[in-house]
C-alpha cells in the first residue's frame, strides 16, 4: 500500500513510523488515522524481524491533535466511525507485543497527546509541548492511559485546565522518559531503540503483558502472577542460567545505555 500520510522504515530490526502531515502539524484526520493503523495492522504485524517500533511525528511537531478544518463538518456517523476507528487503533497500539517508543518533538495535543502515551516509552525533546485542551473545546479527554502515566492528581490537573505543559515540566510528572537536546534528539532516540533490539521478543511478550494484567489485579494476586510468569521463562529460556553466568563472570558489568 502507497502511503500519503505516512513514512515507514525498516532497518536492522528498527522500524520508525513517522506521521507526515507537517503542513498541517500532523492534525489527526481521517486519512492520516487509517494509514497509522494500517502500518501497525499490516506492514509491522507480518514483519516477524521487527523488534522495535519508533513512533514520531518527525523533528519539528508530533501532532496537534484532531483535524480542526475536518471534524467541525463530521455529521453524526462520522463522529461515530472517527472516534471508533480512533479505540482500534489506540487497542492496537497497547495490543502490539514489540517495544514502541514514542518520539515527541513540538506540540502533542489531544488526539496526539493519547498517541504519545500509547508508547512504552516516551523520549522527549526540549521542544515537546504535551496538552489536553479538549475541555476548552466541550468535551472529554482520554484519560485512562494518562492515569497511569502520572496518577490521578495529575491528569485531574491537566484535564481541567487543559494548559499545555513543557518537556521538562512532563518529565518532573513523570509523564515522559526522558528529554534530549533537539540537535541529539533522533540520535538518541535510534540509539535507545538499537539498544532495546536485544531484547528476547518472548520475554518483550510476557513482561508487556504482565504490565498489563498486574494493574487490575490487587496486590497479592499480581504477586502471583508476576512469580508465575517469572518461573514459567526461567524454565522454558534456556539461556538465563548462561546469562546470568556472564554476568557474574564480567564482575556484574552494567548497561548504562538508554537510561534517563
């Protein structure tokens, strides 16, 4: 499928999917959402040697959120299949068993704020503008992966003045991972995500759905869980003894590579 809006790349297990509606400060319309979901269905679903997913809007605007000239002219059904195409394809992104970082330079607003927070991880730039202004507009922000992301207080905050917060700002929250330099900002982003590559993609798999399943569990039973899944990869992973052999041997050398 030829791509309009959209730019995907695949190189040595990296795959980086970048909005390309700059013109338009990547505004979320119709065309733009269905060729998103598209690469994520289709292109990164049957490209097995994928291992990691750089979601961007590019260098100088994530996205600003719903398309302001399209969505004034939805009639009922439009509103309907825009906000239902928009549930695919956020389940989507949480249901994708490869790591996704989201790499977030200019404004993320809206619609664009709740792609940014579908990633595993959210690489900042000090550029990156985060903002929910939907109640300015008369109607609710997705708030349930924000919740998770900085707790109650905080979402209630942004939701309810729907003030734009800086990089730095969103990473004293801890709404974000990290915040680079704009001149070192894909650099650093390429060079987290060639590092993450080496990840097992079964242990990717099992420790991204225990995120999952241990937030709606209380505390005991996601103990459970998290003990069960640990012995069940301990046995089938026939590489962990080595692994932790090596490390023991190498004097419990540390990879500082990717942290904030």
């Amino acid at each position: 499928m030829a791509y309009q809006f959209v730019k995907a790349d695949i190189t040595d297990a990296v795959a980086v999917v970048e909005m390309d509606r700059k013109h338009e400060l990547n505004a979320l319309s119709f065309g733009l959402m269905r060729e998103i979901h598209h690469v994520f269905s289709s292109v990164l679903h049957e490209s097995s040697s994928v291992r990691v997913v750089v979601f961007t809007g590019g260098d100088e605007c994530f996205s600003a959120g719903i398309d302001l000239k399209e969505a004034p002219y939805f009639s009922a059904e439009d509103a309907a299949e825009y906000f239902r195409l928009a549930l695919e394809l956020y389940t989507l992104l949480l249901d994708q068993d490869k790591i996704i970082i989201t790499a977030v330079s200019g404004i993320a607003f809206g619609g664009g704020f709740n792609l940014a927070l579908m990633g595993d991880m959210i690489i900042a730039s000090e550029s990156a503008i985060f903002a929910h202004p939907e109640i300015k507009y008369g109607f609710n922000p997705l708030l349930t992966p924000l919740v998770a992301r900085v707790g109650m207080a905080r979402a209630r905050e942004l939701a309810l003045r729907g003030d734009p917060i800086g990089a730095r700002e969103a990473y004293g929250i801890g709404l974000v991972n990290r915040v680079v330099a704009p001149e070192f900002f894909r650099d650093d982003v390429m060079g987290c995500a060639g590092q993450l590559v080496g990840r097992s993609p079964e242990v990717v798999k099992a420790v991204k759905r225990s995120l999952d399943v241990v937030s709606r569990l209380d505390a005991k039973a996601a103990l459970e869980y998290e003990l069960e899944m640990t012995s069940m990869l301990f046995n089938i992973k026939g590489d962990i003894r080595e692994r932790m052999k090596a490390v023991v041997k190498s004097k419990g050398h540390e990879d500082t590579s990717c942290k904030g």
